[in-house]
C-alpha cells in the first residue's frame, strides 16, 4: 500500500493547471480571443484556421508539491521526503488535466452589416480534475495507531474527468462606439465522463478497553457515487487486445465525437465597453451549460455502516479472515450498479478585465494592419478570472502589458498569482507576415529553468490566416 501511495504523490508532480489563459484573453489582435471572450473588439474581415493547427493548448503543472520534493538528491531518506510531502498536501490540493485542439476555426464580417461578425468551428476538449485524498492518504501511509478517534472522511474522495468534441458557432456586434457584445452557442458530445463528488460518511477507530477487543472500526454514514458514461461499452479493452477489438474501440470514439456522444448544450456571453478613447472594461462568462447523460452509462452507489473489531485497519487484511471480512463488508455496505441517466453542468468559467491604452501612433510607426482602426501601441490592465470546480471555485489575477512593434510583431506580458504561484510570469508573440498568422504563448516562465521544481508549465500555438 505504501507503494502504491508513493506513487500517486510522485504523479502528483505531473499534475495539471485548470483552464485559466490569462496571456490570450482580450488579446484582440488573434481570433481565438473570441472563444474566450465573444464580445471582444476585433477588427477581422475574415478568419480561418488552420485545421487542426489553429490552437494546441495545454497546462501542466502542481499545486503543493513538485517532483524535486520527492527526488532531489540532498542525502535525505526517501521515506522522509514522502512523509513531509504527504504532511504538506492538504484536500483542497487537486491535480487538473486541461487540454484543447482545435480542429476548425473560422469566421466572416456580414456583408450587410460590417459591425457584425460570425465566427463558429469544432474543437476537443479533455477537462479533469482530482482532489488529493488527503485522509485516506495518511491512513495508507501511516495507519491508524497515532489517529484513534480521529474520523478519516470519505468526502475527501472527490473528482471528475471528461473528453468531449463542441461544436459552436457566435455572433459578435458592435452595439455602439463604446459597446460590442457577443455570444456564442455550443452543442457539446461527450465521449467519456467521469465524475465522484459530495460523497458523504467517516471511518474512525474507537478505544474500547472494557469490550472484547481493544479497538472498534466504524464505518458510518457511508454515501459513496461513482458516475460514468461511456466507459462501460470500453471496458474490454484492456490487456492484450486484437486490431479488431481496438478499432471497434476507435470507431466507437469517433461516432461520439461526431454528435453520437451524451449530448449537452451552452452559452458564451461577453462584452467590451470603452469607457473612453483609452480605457475600457471586458467580461465574459464561458460554458454556462450542462450535459445530460443517457448512453453507455453507469453508477456505482456504496451506502451503509458497518464495524468491525480485531484488526488494526481493513487495508493489512491477508488471507482468509480477509476475505471473510471483505464479504462481511459487503453486504453490510453493498454496492449498487444503477443504469440511471444524469445532467452534469459544466464547469463555468468568468473572466475580467479593465485596461488602459497609451502611447497613440503618429503613423511613423506601421504598426497596424490593414484595415484595422487607430489605436494606441501600449497598453496596461488587470484581468481576473474564476472557474466552479467540485468542493470550490479556482481564482486568478493578473497584470498585463500589451505591445504592438510592428504591423508584423506584437507581444504580451503577464504576471499571474493563483492557486499554484506567486510568481507565474507569462509572454505570448504574435506575428502576421502577408495574411499568415502563427502565434505562441508560455506561462511560468521563471520554472523553465529547472522542470523538476516547476509547480507549473503551459503552452498554447497555432496558425490563422487573418485578412
């Protein structure tokens, strides 16, 4: 058991950051600012990416540990540099995968009215995150011996996990000189899902120095949920399999992926509003949706109390009496297997910002596109974001710092403090030579230097053709 745990903590050094993209939000210059804001002020005849090119993102990183914790080479016993990591983690430390790839992307000024804007396309999306089981960690680790009294919780076991394909299409206008808003509609196909959260009930040990054993063992309250969706139909997959099974397997993703899938809708809804010539306020609200679960689906239920008197903790059982125990356990806590259909929403996202611009070009400069309208070269801001996750909302603020160089080159600076740092420093460089845009962008830059301490790295790139 203290393997397996040692290695869970040592994943835990590859986990991932939720889906905050502070360098690309309100960087109006790249389409791809209206999937994270549909109401922001673009100045685009035309868009179109390219296929499957136009955006790869993904973030890794940690919240509470690294894998330097764990490895480095300072003389220390590795049991010792276990124990302090396990101390140091908490049940509000999480892992989250969050990756996306576009695969179409494009967009069109109405020729009726040039202060509308069209835009859609189809991306995947694999979204997951895992709350470190904190109390059943340390009961693994360390037993139960120096925790007498002490309830181990079961809601500590909490997490969800996705892939999905969405397909949207938006809508953006400019209200007026100081107003755009926008919207954008999403159509969602769930490929697999995952989710266990609000589970409810303790384990505890109990002195009883006057009964027939010294210890009692209580189970109580348990309410334990595990939901899935399209996992079942999969499950023979595993192991050694034959080119038949595996392109069954394929053919089933794929049929997901082309609206076979659960299916769900959203909204996008945002806004830019200038406060005058060179101040102005953006906010957005992404994927205020939800999924309804109703193919390939099923959902493990354990929910009773149970005690049990003799043993130190039910995970060192061996032989016989552990099996006795395992089926006594059972039925008293049995397990349910349910066909039920369920909605999930997803995980809702905010975002913010208020930005000055500065420093007009006097049109020695260049540095527009054309087309594009006058404006200012700097510009400067704070950009706020939030996403709802399982147990409580994920949070971040950054500073911003906005160059154009050149009608080719443009640049941002950001400095973000979130969960995982106080120190994330991010830069994004655009460049658009003829009609060809290629883009990329970093975070956490400073941890570059050595990835066996990073708490965090994240890139994103892609290639647009802009007219």
């Amino acid at each position: 058991m203290r393997a397996i745990l040692f290695l869970c903590i040592s994943l835990w050094s590859f986990s991932f950051f939720c889906q905050n993209k502070e360098v690309l939000y309100d960087f109006t210059d790249l389409p791809q600012s209206l999937m994270l804001n549909p109401g922001a002020e673009i100045n685009f005849k035309f868009h179109t990416g390219v296929p499957f090119l136009s955006q790869i993102h993904i973030n890794a990183g940690l919240r509470g540990a690294s894998i330097y914790d764990i490895f480095a080479d300072d003389g220390r016993d590795i049991n010792e540099k276990i124990e302090i990591t396990l101390n140091n983690l908490t049940s509000n430390d999480y892992l989250t995968v969050t990756q996306q790839l576009e695969l179409v992307n494009f967009g069109w000024r109405s020729k009726r009215n040039d202060r509308i804007y069209f835009s859609g396309g189809i991306y995947q999306e694999l979204d997951a995150i895992g709350y470190f089981p904190k109390d059943f960690a340390v009961l693994a680790y360390q037993g139960n011996q120096d925790f007498l009294n002490q309830p181990f919780r079961f809601s500590d076991v909490s997490g969800s996990g996705e892939l999905l394909m969405v397909y949207h299409f938006g809508y953006n206008k400019r209200v007026n000189k100081k107003l755009t808003f926008g919207a954008r509609a999403k159509l969602y196909s769930s490929l697999l899902h995952i989710r266990s959260a609000r589970n409810k009930g303790v384990f505890t040990t109990i002195e009883t120095p006057q009964g027939s054993n010294f210890y009692q063992h209580v189970i109580s309250n348990a309410d334990v949920t595990i939901r899935t969706s399209g996992i079942q139909s999969l499950r023979e997959i595993e192991g050694e399999t034959t080119s038949e099974e595996v392109k069954e397997a394929v053919n089933k993703l794929i049929g997901r992926a082309l609206l076979g899938g659960n299916l769900g809708v959203g909204l996008d809804i945002g806004f830019t509003h200038k406060i005058d010539d060179q101040l102005s306020v953006t906010g957005s609200v992404n994927d205020l949706g939800l999924i309804y679960y109703t193919k390939d689906v099923e959902t493990y239920r354990a929910q009773g109390n149970y005690v049990f008197e003799g043993f130190e903790t039910p995970i060192q059982f061996s032989g016989e009496e552990a099996q006795d125990f395992l089926d006594e356990l059972e039925e008293a806590i049995p397990l349910d297997t349910l066909s039920n259909s369920y909605i999930v929403a997803r995980p809702l996202k905010i975002n913010g910002s208020f930005k000055y611009s500065f420093n007009p070009d006097d049109g020695s400069c260049n540095c527009f596109l054309e087309g594009e309208r006058l404006r200012y070269l700097d510009a400067v801001g704070i950009q706020l974001f939030s996403q709802f996750r399982p147990k409580r909302p994920q949070y971040a603020a950054s500073l911003f710092y906005h160059k154009k160089w050149l009608s080719f080159l443009r640049t941002k600076f950001t400095y973000t403090i979130d969960d995982y740092s106080f120190y994330n420093f991010g830069f994004l460089l655009s460049t658009h030579i003829d009609k060809i845009n290629f883009y990329i962008s970093a975070n956490n830059l400073l941890e570059y230097t050595n990835l066996a301490k990073a708490r965090g790295a994240s890139l994103q790139f892609g290639f647009n053709v802009i007219m």
